[in-house]
C-alpha cells in the first residue's frame, strides 16, 4: 500500500485546482446516442464532446443495458454494476478502477447541467459492449450483446491501458457505496432495479404523478405499531411534489421523497405484522433537497407506494404471505405436507414438543388453513396449524415412536415437507442445537477427524466406516443457525456435514445412548477470539513492485499467524481469507464483527510513490496503523486500537530489526468498521528493493509472523486477568 507522497504535489495539484478555469460546454458539442440500433431521446442530459471523447449520463445509457449505478458522495465516486465486474470513477479523476485494479482513462467524468457524465467508450468497452462513432451524424453507437441482460465475465484486451497498483486511499473507498449514497434514479415512481422475480414485488396500483408544490417538511414516520396496519407513514406538513422509488437487488426498497426538508433521522422500528427487518431514513441531499427512507424487505413480500388525495401522507405497505393449504399425504416411504402460500413460505423446523410433535414456523406469514390426519401415515398421526403473536405461522406434525428423517423441497409459492428413513434415529433438536447420533456402532471420539471450513459455512466430521449403519441422505433443519445435515461415504468413511448459516463451533460427545454434536456461537466456549485479515487478494493484487506482489506476502505471513495462534490453545483464531479470493472490505468486518472477536489484525506490505508511477526507493520500516472508532467506544472492551498498535509494532521491531516509523491515526474501512481493537499492519515496502526481498523470505516470514503473535497473546493476557 502507498503511504509516502511529496508536499510539491499536494500544492502543484491545489494550484491547479484553485487557478483552473471553469469548463463550459457549448450546444456545439452535443452528440446524439443510439444503442442496439434506437436512438435515445429525452436524456436527462445531451451527450457532449470532450477532450475528443463522448461523454454521456451514465445513469441513462448504463441502466439502460442492464447495470446498477451508483454514488458515493463524500469522495464524489461514481460506481458501475454488471455482472461480476466493478467499476468506479472519480468525478474530475482519469484514475479508474476496474475490479480492483487502476487504468487510466482518456478524460475523466465530469459533473454537467446537475448531471454525472461519463465518458461512454472505456466503460462500455471493459463490459464487452462494442463502441463506434459516426462523425457525418455525430453519432455515438453502443451494441450490446445481448441488449442488456449480459453477465459475461470474460474482459477485452486491457493489456493497451496503463495500469497502477491500487493505492490505500483509493482501495478504502472500494466498498460498494452504502444505499443511502446511492442516487435517485432516473425511472419513474412504478418501476424497480433489480427485481428478478425473486425478491419483493411491487403491487402499486398506479404511478405517483409528479406535481409542482413548494417545498415541504417530512415532519414523522408513522411506524406499524402507531398506523395499526402493516405499513409505515410519512407525515409531511404540506403537498408532496414528487415520490420516486427502487428495489436494490439485496432487497432493500428506496423511497425519494422530492423536494422536502427531512425531521426524520435514524432508525425506526420494524413490527411483527410487517415482512421487513431494518427501516432508515435521512436527508439524503440538500441540492436538491431530498427525503431518502428504506427498507430491509424480507423475501418476496408485496408492497404498494401511494399518496392521500391532499398528498400529505406517504404510504409504504406491506402484505403478508399467506397460506392458503396444508394437505398430507403417506405412501409407503414417507408421510409429506404440502403447504401453499401467496408466495414460497419460509420454513425453518425446531423440535419443539419433542418427542411428541415436529414444529414448522413459517416466517412473516399468516395461517388460512386448518389442520388434518396422516392416513396410514407411517411416521405421523396427524397436524395441527396455528398463529403466532409476532406474526408467525405455525404447523405442527404429531409423530408415532421415533422421530423420522425429514427433507424440505420448494417450488415457486409451495414447499413440501417430507418424513423418511433416509438417516435412522438421528434427530436434530434446535431448542439446544444438539444433534443426537444413536450409539449403535462405537467410535473413539478423542480421535476424530473434524474439518471446519467457516468460510464456506461448513463443518465435517469424519466418521469411521461403522456409521454407515445410519444410512446416507440429508436432513433440513433451517433454525437460524444450522441449514442442514448430511451423511455420505468419502474414501470408506461416514461424512458427518453441517452446513450452517454463520460460523459456529461444534464440540462432540457422548452419553448412555447417543453421540451428541453440538452447536455454539464461538463467542460462548472462546475467552479470546482473534480474526487475521491477509489484505488484498484475487483481483485486487495490492502494490506489486521489485517482482513482488502484496497480495501474496500478506496471505503468506498469515498463514504462518494462523499456525502459531491455532497451536494455542487459549485463542480461537479464524481468517477472512485462506486462498488467493478477493473478499470485500465490508465482508471482511462484518466476518468479524459477527464472530464477536476480539482483535482484528490486518496484514498488508507498503510501498512508496513521489507521484503515480514514479516510486522511492530509500523509504523503509514498520508502521502499524489504528482509529479507536464509534463502534469500538461503544462496545467498550478492556483495550482499544492505539494500545494494540503499539503492543503490535514493538513486538515487530524488536524481533525483526526494522526501522520504527511508529504508530500512525487512519480512518481506513478494516480499522473503522470493526467494533473491536483493529489494526493494520504495514510491514515492510516493496518500493524498497532490499525489503521487498526480505518479505519475500519465508524466514523472515516467520519472524514476523512470531512478532504479531506475541502482540496478541501480550494483549489478551496483559488486559485478561
């Protein structure tokens, strides 16, 4: 990472910034724009000539062939969607980065009549889309492959386009930009971004018209609980101009409410009788003044957007999934329940009334049918369904003798649960999150092979070959925590899988008549919990100078910090990263955050530049860097960032030798975002070719390696008594 710069070009670039004149744009210069052969009219702004490159509004031309855009106000950054690529530009800035690599552009983007505008060629050309220019019309003409709906993640020829390695301060502003900096789009109120049939539905009845009023005051946010309906109302003092919304593919709902002066700020309560788990709302811009509200929908929840006839009430509703049938059925395998909704329930199964009846929870759902009987039902008697308070829905399958294995399959609104023999004798109980294994064959539990890939939210054990007495198949459980059990045969040994839907742990033991594996939050049987965060990765490669790659050194140092905190038995130690992936800077957090860890240590090399492209070679030495963040005050732990970067960087200097460039304040995503002690480590440059090679060294590798693992016990021992 590039940390070193020269003041001359700090002023150089003010001077410019300051004495620079301000470009105009004549009609002169206007160009029209065809793509796939129609030519697109009632642009939000004309396409311009610039620098001898078209530049056009990137949320028209961009949306229309199928991409996502969006915005990030505070560093003026404009980000591109499709498919698997990324690709954000910088307002005044030829610097892009694709995937997490930066070329250079012609011209850069420019702000234009109120309008972001883009120059059409590079971004459309790294997408796959062919560009061409026809002078005697002054036409730009894009041809999309496929108008649009393209996900191809094959790339042109990039290798023409000069490319840099991606400095720090460019790759904490890699995060996708959070929805309340995404810009209003430039649809109208009825559509949605996004939504593929499988997310939330919207069942408006009609379009909001715009109308010109003057400007209003969103004065409350009427929240399920205070309108007695499943809906949230905006209250504003006066006509509402102007309401526009969207669907973000992750299901979140954005609702614009044009020219309006927000008294509305924060978080607001969800409810059970709504299907939606987080509400926001703010002043999302001041020029032009908009009021921004969204919504963490759940599932495929219908919702409608409407205004009173006086246009003083916003209303947001929220229908429920309702179902309609509940009907048996047993042959000479298996009992089933067929169960229909609105739209596909969600089934999540716990034990509850063991040993005398199965629970089926639907979520967010209301319950329109009755119980009934298992004809000859082999493993049940018959059901009953009911209501819960916090709008649950609730079956639940009376059983005979020993509880079957059961498997859960879906079609478009339906889901059907099925009682088998597939796995005999084993049950999952979720009220303890035990899975009891019948002791019919013997095994040395000392001596068991477990094999925990957290990352990929699965953990085996390897059973001996004696198991297979179970029989083989899967087993849906769906708690929250674990999704389902499998057994299968591998080399001659019984597969014990689960696969979960965060990271747990699990211990094994047994009793007079089971096996018991069971399920913890790592917090719960871990006094110390530490994440390693090797930086970069995949195609984000880091600084790449003196034949070596950042990516690379920091995943290596880790992994020799995985081995030596994973011989102790005191700490629980997990990684974002085991191979050479790219994991995001909002995954990387939210990976420890939700581990509920105690320190988080980021791994990375540095590097040195006067300016772009030209490096210092002199500049070498240690510094690790801190921010005691909002979220780590609040959680209050018995140490914080400045204590762990110190520990940290006087370990690493006494065991290397290094020259000390001490501890340094940086605001970067990692050490922001985390609610605990983070730090991250910048532990050699690579501009410096006599440190470039010792990093590249597996022994001074481990040395290294020993150093931050001594700060760590030091830390957790020091501050644990």
């Amino acid at each position: 990472m590039h940390k070193a710069s020269l003041l001359i070009g700090g002023l150089l670039s003010l001077f410019l910034v300051i004495f620079a004149p301000m470009a105009t744009y004549a009609e002169d210069f206007h160009a029209r724009l065809i793509i796939d052969g129609n030519e697109l009219y009632n642009l939000s702004s004309p396409p311009i000539i610039v620098n001898d490159r078209t530049l056009v509004p990137v949320r028209d031309v961009f949306e229309h062939v199928g991409g996502v855009v969006g915005w990030h106000s505070v560093h003026r950054q404009v980000s591109l969607f499709y498919g698997e690529h990324v690709l954000v530009m910088t307002i005044d800035d030829t610097n892009a980065i694709l995937n997490g690599n930066v070329f250079e552009m012609h011209t850069p983007p420019i702000v234009h009549n109120d309008r972001t505008m883009v120059p059409l060629r590079f971004p459309a050309e790294v997408f796959g889309f062919e560009v061409d220019w026809d002078e005697y019309e002054r036409k730009a003409i894009l041809n999309s492959t496929s108008n649009g709906s393209s996900t191809s993640t094959t790339l042109p020829n990039l290798s023409d386009i000069p490319i840099t390695p991606l400095p720090p301060e460019i790759e904490d502003k890699m995060s996708p930009p959070l929805v309340d900096e995404l810009p209003p789009p430039d649809m109208t109120a009825s559509q949605g971004l996004g939504n593929n049939g499988k997310l939330a539905r919207d069942v408006s009845a009609s379009p909001i018209q715009t109308i010109a009023y003057p400007e209003t005051t969103i004065t409350t946010l009427m929240t399920p609980v205070e309108t007695g309906a499943a809906a949230y109302v905006a209250v504003a003092s006066s006509p509402i101009s102007e309401v526009q919304y969207f669907l973000l593919p992750d299901n979140r709902l954005v609702v614009d409410i044009h020219n309006s002066l927000s008294m509305i700020c924060g978080t607001f309560d969800s409810a059970w009788n709504v299907p939606v788990s987080g509400v926001r709302a703010s002043q999302f811009s001041q020029t032009p003044r908009v009021t921004r509200i969204v919504f963490d929908v759940i599932g495929e929840a219908e919702y409608s957007i409407s205004l009173s006839s006086d246009r003083k009430l916003l209303t947001v509703s929220f229908s429920r999934n309702r179902i309609m049938a509940v009907s048996s059925h047993s042959d000479s395998i298996s009992d089933s329940l067929f169960i229909q909704g609105d739209v596909l329930p969600s089934i999540n199964i716990c034990s509850e009334g063991f040993p005398h009846f199965i629970t089926l929870n639907i979520d967010n759902a209301t319950m329109h049918s009755d119980g009934g009987f298992f004809p000859n039902g082999i493993f049940a008697s018959h059901f009953s369904t009911g209501q819960r308070l916090d709008g649950t829905a609730y079956i639940r399958v009376y059983v005979h003798g020993d509880w079957p294995s059961f498997s859960i399959s879906h079609n478009a609104s339906s889901v059907t649960f099925m009682m088998h023999h597939g796995i005999s004798g084993v049950r999952y109980d979720s009220v303890n999150r035990e899975l009891r294994i019948p002791r019919n064959f013997e095994m040395d539990i000392n001596n068991i092979q477990q094999i925990n890939d957290y990352l990929r939210f699965s953990y085996t054990f390897v059973l001996p070959s004696a198991a297979e007495t179970l029989g083989f198949g899967d087993i849906s459980v769906m708690d929250g925590f674990v999704n389902s059990v499998s057994f299968s045969r591998i080399n001659g040994n019984v597969h014990l899988t689960l696969n979960t839907a965060r990271v747990l742990a699990f211990t094994l033991h047994e009793e007079a008549h089971y096996y018991i594996v069971r399920a913890h939050v790592p917090r719960d049987i871990s006094p110390f919990i530490v994440v390693i965060d090797p930086g970069h990765g995949g195609s984000c490669s880091g600084a790449m100078h003196n034949g070596v790659i950042e990516k690379h050194i920091s995943l290596a140092i880790s992994q020799k910090v995985m081995q030596l905190l994973d011989a102790d038995p005191s700490i629980t130690a997990f990684t974002t990263r085991r191979d050479d992936t790219f994991v995001s800077l909002v995954n990387r957090t939210e990976f420890a955050n939700n581990l509920g860890a105690d320190l988080f240590i980021s791994i990375h090399a540095n590097a040195a530049e006067i300016r772009r492209g030209v490096i210092n070679p002199y500049v070498h030495g240690i510094e690790t860097w801190y921010t005691i963040s909002e979220l780590e005050q609040a959680a209050n732990h018995r140490t914080d960032s400045r204590q762990l970067a110190s520990t940290i960087q006087r370990h690493l200097i006494q065991n290397t030798g290094a020259s000390d460039r001490g501890i340094k304040n940086e605001e970067f995503v990692v050490l922001r975002e985390t609610n605990m002690p983070s730090v991250l480590l910048e532990l050699g440059f690579l501009t410096n070719a006599a440190e470039a090679a010792r990093l590249a060294d597996s022994a001074h590798q481990w040395l290294l390696a020993n150093a931050i693992y001594q700060g760590i016990v030091e830390t957790f021992f020091m501050n644990h008594p």
